[in-house]
C-alpha cells in the first residue's frame, strides 16, 4: 500500500568521473533513474534529507585511501539520508516508518528492509538531528581521546561537522577549557557565542602555535584534530605532558596542499611529553551509533548542547555546489541537503 | 674502615663545553679530582663499570630537549655505573657492598648512601648485566606496545642498546616474527645469528618500505622505533590495522640529517589502518627497574636470553671515544666501558 503519488521517474547524483585536481561540477551527473518497484521482503523509501561530508571527496578518488569503498564513474554517489517508507512489501517496515539508509544522492531507494535503520521520530525535534557525524565525534573525544574532567581541549577544524560537535561533548564530559581553531572570524565567533567553546581563533591569523600559548598557557591535555599539516605540529609543541591525541582527518591536506595530510613529527618533544597519538575512523557500529544518539538526546534535552547544521535548499539537483561549498569551508556544523 | 688502598686524586670526565655541531674529542676534559673523604651517613665508591648510552650527545648540547638534567661546562657528566663500597660512614652500606650510581664519569664517588642503589652481587653473572638499557627496553616492549603471542614485530637500531634487547624480550613474550634493521651486514648477522631475530635487514639496502613488505607481508603488528625517519614512515605503510608503536628515540636526527627526528606522518593511512602511536619516556622507576631484572634474570636463567653488550677496555680516558663511536654506530648492543 502507499499513501502518496509515487512518480515513474525521480533524480540521482552519480559520479562522472574519478576525481583527478580540484573538485568541479563536471565531476557529477545528475541523471533521471526509474523509480524501481520494490520486491518481496523490500521497501521503497522517499529520502527527504541528505548528509554531505568532507570525506566524499576522496571517495571520489580513484583510489581512495579510506576504509570504506569509493565511488564509480556512472554509478550513483552514495551518502547517509533521512527518508520515509512509501511502500513497504516486508513485516520489519511500514509506510511512514522514518529510516535511514546509506545511498542517499538519490530521491527515491528501493531495497531489503534489512538496508535501511529504523528511527525514533520521537527521539529528536526533528528528523535532521540522525543527520551528523556524531558518532565519530564522540567515539573520537570519549573512548579515544578519553576526555575528562579538568582537561583542556584543542579541536581543529572546530566549526565543520566533527569539530562543531567534538567540542560540546569536551565540556558536557566535563572538561575545564574548549580551544577551537577555524578560518574565518564569523566562524570564531559563531565558536564561542553559539557552541560554548571558552576561546576561539582564526588559524589566519599568525602561527597556531603563538595561539595556542596564548589561549593554553599550561598546556593541551586533549587534541582532537580534523585538519593536520601546521595545527598538529602546533599542538605537538603545545602540548601537556601525558596529552591523548585523535585524529579524526587531514583536511588541510585532503583539499589544499597534500602535504597538510603528513604533517611532521617531533618525536623527541612527543617522547619527553609521553603523548598518545590515536587516529581513528569510526564504523557507525551500532553501539558507536547508540552511543552517540542517547546521549545527544539527553543533553539536547538539558539544554547543553545545541545542533550545529547549515540545511541547503534546492533539492538534490544542489547537492554537488553544495559539497563544493562545503570544502570551500563555506559552511559551519554539518551540512545538509533538503530533498523536495 | 677500608679493605684497599685509596689515591688522593682519580680522574673524571668533565664536559669541556656544550655541544654545538659534530661531536669530537675536544667536548670532554679528562680532568684529575680529589677523592673525597666520605662524610657521616655517606659512603666513597669504586666504580669498576661506566655505562654509555646515544643521550649522552643530547645532554652535551645547550638546551636538550629531555627530561632529565643536561650536562653543564666544567662539570662532571653523570651516567649509570656499577662499582664497590670502599668507605663507609653509613650503617645502609657496608664495605664490598656492589651498588649502581648516576654521577658514573668518575673513578671514585662520594656521597649519601641513598644515593647509590644496592645490587645484589649474585642475581647476575657479572655486574656489567646491571647495565643494559632493560628498563626502557622492557617497558616500551611490554607497557606501551603491549607485544603478545601472535605479533609481527619490528624493531628499528635492533642492534643498538635499546633495539638488541626489544627483539629478544617480544620473542620472550610470544610474539610470532621479530624483523629488526640495522646499519651493516655484520648487524644484520649478529642480529639473527646470536640474537635469534627471525629476520633482519641493512637499512641501506634499498627502500625499507620494501624490505618490510618482503619480510612481514602480512604487516607489522608492533614497531619499536628508537631510529625515526625513514624507518618511522616505512612502518607506518607496513603496518597492519590495529598495529601499536612504541616511540623511544629518532637517532636518524639526533646523529645525522636532523629530519629524521622529524618524520612525516601519514595522518590518512594512520587512520584507516588505527595505529596507536605512543612515544614514551623510561624513567627507571624502581618498579620499572623491578620488572626488567627479575625477567631478565629468568630469561638468562633459562638460556632463552643474551646479553648483548660491547665492553670497551682502557679506563675512563677511554670513555670519550667510545661514546664517539657508539654514535657512529661501530658496536653492537650496550656499551659499557671497564675502568681500571
């Protein structure tokens, strides 16, 4: 059964070719693809909202060198997205059902119920909210960097997706001081008045390591990095003794000079400091997942914590300027597109 | 009392000045001190054994970045060294007692009996066994890079102080392949040959990186770095998901191109493949000390062990050249000096 008109045709994003220099729109296709009848035991699912993240630049690689697969000239991108079921032949979802499933740059997704994850729309104000990156921000900043009481914090990258919400979980969990670096002043400001960060400042503006001194006298006890290249040299120098390191990306080094993506390592200051130095992906295991959303839940509900997220209109036809814009690092928080 | 003759005046190895450039024979004064009468409470000491070790050039310098003291112009340098209670004005330490001091660049010590640490004469076959560099060795091996049955295991400068004692303690705690490198044919020999490394290789003969693809195709589980460089980022290439590195020096930088004390690190691989990257200091705590020497005990005991260690004959005045030499990589395993 189905509750609205399905249309024989809906769009897809696919990739036209492998990423070689710098991103452009001819690197996408926006292309019609049936609308495919679910089989036995499948649902159809209408994606009303898709997730852009940094990382999909290097899936557009040849060979990306990333734990998940990459994407394939001519086929549709694929990307996490918020949608209802608008025809269910399976018992384990029914139409309304609101789910999440992973190929996302597309309108409409026919398949298993087993593809897609069940939500709670009551969990959240809104379906938006199962849209972030949440769950490597917190696998990152708790069972990694293992934050705590007392420490103080340096994120990097701290207005995009990861960095927006690696900072909020630092001083929910208790940590004394929340240093971000980002790239512009409307970013730092956006850092210290709407995400509670206790100081901010734009990586422009002189070495990051003078910054860091200034704004972190005894030292960083946790380093939680997006970006590579100068801020982890930085950090290394300015460091606490004992102090966790994650590292969650490069991207100093994914979208501008490559060598960001291999900064050096003093190893004698790193040495004498004892550091410990993590990089981490995170799989969205089903515990990392549960991890993340009840807590957020919870503190969403304690008014400590707020939604860092810049929604894109346009539908999906504006989904490749958009993850152009977005490692332009136009935008804050995590990045959003408004299916129609 | 006194059981032997003692002279009025010994010598001692001072620092001449501070190191600045290459190391060379006109850095150490090899001056003549009077031997003090030990106060009450203290004892005078005959070291018979100096201990030489690669920090000692770092300490030679104006400002080393570690965290013990620096030598100081016109000062005796310090270093570990076994010798014998001659006088004694404490009831902690009797004439003939063996015992370990630090201020070892001397041929008699007088001091507070705490500060010389008491031996016990017949747990090893020679006094010289109480001068390894065990302690960092066994606890990078054991508490930072947790080596277990099963590992692949590489250990950079394996025939080194630090390296040649690594690679027998993770065969001694199960691990499955230890791969050591080092720089000549007649290391890469003594490593296998008498050390029971399972395979070893010549740094200079071609890429590392291919050298460990050949030796450990399955990768690297554990790297014991002590040589940073091209070593430190080989590894990282080589080393399977999960892999832990214990950091205990970059000698590449501290003797050669200072660089290699600043590797590049691939932050992209190290966070697919999850590597845990520790740098670590050993303080030589007295647990630390503790652990070493009752497993090194058990392991020579049970002739599953060597001691591996270049004795260097000609007294005191001979010890300025020999730390020369060890930087220039011309002995195996730790080097301690006999004085006469």
């Amino acid at each position: 059964m189905t509750t609205e008109e399905i249309p024989a045709k809906a769009k897809e994003v696919r990739l036209a070719a492998h990423l070689e220099g710098a991103l452009a729109l001819s690197h996408f296709e926006l292309a019609e693809a049936e609308v495919c009848e679910p089989g036995d035991g499948e649902v159809l699912v209408r994606y009303r909202y898709l997730q852009l993240a940094a990382v999909m630049q290097d899936l557009m690689k040849p060979e990306p060198n990333l734990p998940m697969p990459g994407y394939q000239p001519g086929a549709p991108m694929w990307g996490a997205a918020v949608g209802v079921v608008v025809k269910s032949n399976s018992p384990d979802l029914a139409v309304g059902d609101l789910v999440e499933g992973m190929d996302g740059f597309k309108e409409y997704s026919a398949g298993p119920a087993g593809d897609y994850f069940k939500l709670d729309a009551d969990a959240f104000p809104s379906p938006v909210h199962y849209l972030t990156q949440g769950p490597t921000a917190y696998h990152g900043m708790v069972d990694i960097a293992e934050v705590g009481e007392g420490d103080t914090v340096f994120v990097s990258g701290a207005a995009g997706g990861v960095g927006s919400l690696a900072g909020q979980i630092a001083k929910c969990r208790g940590a004394k001081r929340v240093i971000g670096a980002a790239g512009s002043k409307a970013k730092v400001d956006y850092l210290v008045n709407e995400l509670g960060y206790d100081a901010a400042f734009d990586y422009h503006d002189g070495p990051v390591l003078d910054r860091l001194r200034e704004l972190a006298p005894d030292g960083i006890d946790v380093f939680f990095d997006t970006v590579g290249g100068e801020q982890f040299e930085a950090a290394v120098q300015a460091a606490a003794p004992g102090a966790r390191f994650a590292l969650c990306g490069a991207l100093s080094g994914q979208v501008g000079d490559a060598e960001g993506a291999f900064p050096r390592l003093d190893v004698m200051t790193a040495i004498v400091k004892q550091l410990v130095i993590r990089p981490f992906a995170t799989y969205h295991t089903p515990e990392q997942i549960w991890a993340w959303n009840s807590h957020f839940a919870q503190w969403l509900g304690e008014g400590r914590f707020v939604l860092p997220q810049t929604l894109v209109e346009g539908g999906l036809e504006a989904a490749p300027q958009a993850l152009i814009d977005l490692l332009k690092g136009k935008y804050t928080g995590n990045v959003v597109v408004k299916l129609s």
